[in-house]
C-alpha cells in the first residue's frame, strides 16, 4: 500500500500496489532505446509522413526567413498579425518551384527593360512638373537602357536558342514579320489531300499579328531624345560664342552651320581609303621632288664655294712673292722722306 503521508495528496492512487522494480530504463538512458523498443501511442491527428533531408535542403537552400515581426498570438491589435516572411531575391515569371530556361530568362529580361523604357517615358513627359522635387534626367536614362539592349545583342543568343528568343523592342511590328516570315518559309508545300466530306480544305496556314502602339510612341520619344541630346551638345561646344562660329564658317559663303557640316564633310571624304591611296601617291611625288631640289641645291652651293676658294688661294699666291720685297720698300721710303721733305722746302723758298 501507499505511503499514509501520501493519502491527502492530490494524484495519488492509495489502492495500487506499491512497484520498486520495473523494465523501464532510468529516465537518463531511455533516450538510448531503439525505435522499435518505443512504443507510440497511436493518434490520427498526428502527422507521420517521411521526410527527405536532402530533398528540403534543395527547396529551402538560398531562402531568408524573417522573425523580427512575426505574432502568433491571439491578441487583438490594430496592426495586422504577420507569420514568417520568407524572400524571394530571385524574380522569375514561372510559379515556386521551377527553373528558368535560358529562352524564358532573356524574354523575361527583355520584358523587364521594355516596362523600363515605358516608365523613362513617363518621366520624361512629367519631367517638367517633378523638376522642383527630384532632378531627373530622361536622355541619360535612355542612353542607359540603350546599352542594357546592346548587351542583350552582344550575347548572341539568337543563334544559340533560335530566331523566336529575340524580340526587338524598338520594333516589334517588324519582329513579328520577320518570325512569320520564317515560319511561311519553314512550311513547304506537300501534296493536296482529299477534300474532307464537309468541304473545307486543310491545305492553309492560320496565323495572327498583334500591334503595339506603344512601341511605335517609344521609338519616337527615343529619336527625340536623341536629338535634344545632339542638339545640347552642339550648343555647349558653340554656344553664343561668334569667335567660334567665325571659325567654323570661314571656308563657307554664309554664317549656316549646314554648309559649314557640308564642307567638314567633304573633308572628310578624302579620308576613304581610295582617297587615302591618291593623297600618298601624291605625297611620295612631291616628296620625290623635294628630295632633288634639295640635292642639286647642295651641289650649286658647293661648287660656288670652291670658285670663291680658288680666287682666294690665286690672290694670296700673287701676294707672297710681294710680302718678301715689302719690308725692303718700306725702309727706302722712310730714308727718302728726309729729302724729299728737303726738296720741297727749298723749292718753297
């Protein structure tokens, strides 16, 4: 029997038989005791379905979970209870769980940028009423969006996925064409099969073309953009400076930027490569010429020299013999000085 001290206990079962040896392990090791040993009471409300680690890993593996707002509680607030939050850094067109195809992921790129150039468009068109807000410049936003297209070209993957990947923004109408045209020239006439009961022939192609006039409105506000952007160009190079307007018209009839590009351009030309070929064989005539110049130059020079030489040389020979006599004449006419001094007194007088 229990103990007596345990009679007003609540729990307690006084009537059983008092155990002081069982099977059961110690509450230490019965964590040791293999799964078949365990007994589990059974319950249809408990979920026994198998797990596959690896197959969770693969789903879950690269996934965020936020826990900083999550409330389970049963609270009654203004703010609206939240579970976990997990992000999706990876923004693909296909449901949870697929892989995009490399045709799937350039389409959905090219749709991404064609929504981008619609919003440029937008802002460009309300650029003048944000300009107090936020400073916004469309023509270097288009310029961008040209360079993300000339990437998407660059990667050539028309060749590796086929004709169909492509789709040309700026000209859809004509994408089109060129995959219908495509597809007429895949189809290649076979021999006609019987008329069905019902008369209809099967012999016939179906197809559908959509327009997007948007796209025509895009590639106009690109050419506008382009030429603002020229034309912003052009007057910070010029600008109301006449100095450098003179310069440019100085080979023009008129004051006309037009004429002045006319001329610049057929300067221009003689820069071709057939040109090119005239303008050196010219050169090397010239050249040619110059270098014989220059020759019979130097020898004209040379020869003047030596005859100049040889009258010197002639000169100082004539002079050596009268160098030797010299000395004897100037002492004589210094000794005949005195008389003739003499002379010409007594004649005086």
């Amino acid at each position: 029997m229990a103990d007596p001290k345990y009679a007003n206990l609540p729990g307690i079962d006084i009537g059983a038989p008092d155990v002081y040896e069982t099977d059961e392990l110690p509450e230490d090791d019965q964590a040791l005791q293999t799964p078949s040993e365990v007994k589990e009471e059974e319950n249809e409300s408990i979920d026994k379905s198998n797990i596959d680690t690896s197959s969770a890993l693969g789903k879950f593996k690269g996934k965020d979970l936020k826990a900083s707002n999550i409330d389970f509680s049963d609270r009654i607030t203004s703010s609206r209870r939240t579970g976990y939050d997990a992000d999706k850094t990876e923004y693909e067109m296909l449901e949870e769980g697929k892989i995009e195809t490399p045709q799937q992921k350039y389409q959905r790129i090219q749709h991404e940028i064609r929504e981008l150039a619609e919003e440029a468009n937008r802002i460009k068109e309300n650029v003048k009423e944000e300009a107090n807000t936020e400073k916004l410049n469309p023509v270097a936003f288009s310029k961008q969006l040209e360079y993300l297209q000339h990437q998407l070209s660059d990667l050539q993957l028309e060749k590796l996925l086929g004709p169909d990947t492509t789709v040309n923004l700026s000209d859809p109408q004509g994408a089109l064409q060129k995959r219908l045209m495509t597809q007429l020239q895949a189809y290649k006439p076979v021999e006609k099969s019987k008329k069905s009961p019902d008369g209809k022939g099967e012999d016939c192609v179906m197809y559908e073309l959509y327009h997007r006039p948007e796209q025509a409105q895009f590639s106009r506000n690109a050419k506008m953009a382009s030429l603002e952007e020229r034309l912003d160009r052009l007057e910070a190079v010029i600008g109301h400076n006449p100095e450098k307007l003179s310069i440019l018209t100085a080979d023009t009839d008129s004051k006309c930027l037009l004429e002045a590009v006319s001329v610049v351009n057929s300067k221009l030309s003689l820069l071709e490569p057939t040109s090119l070929e005239q303008v050196d064989a010219r050169l090397h005539g010239v050249n040619h010429k110059l270098t014989q110049i220059a020759e019979k130059k130097t020898a004209q020079e040379n020869n003047e020299k030596q005859t100049k030489l040889m009258e010197l040389y002639e000169l100082v020979k004539k002079w050596n013999s009268v160098s030797d006599t010299l000395p004897q004449v100037v002492d004589r006419l210094v000794s005949l000085k005195d008389l003739h001094e003499q002379g010409l007194y007594e004649f005086c007088v």
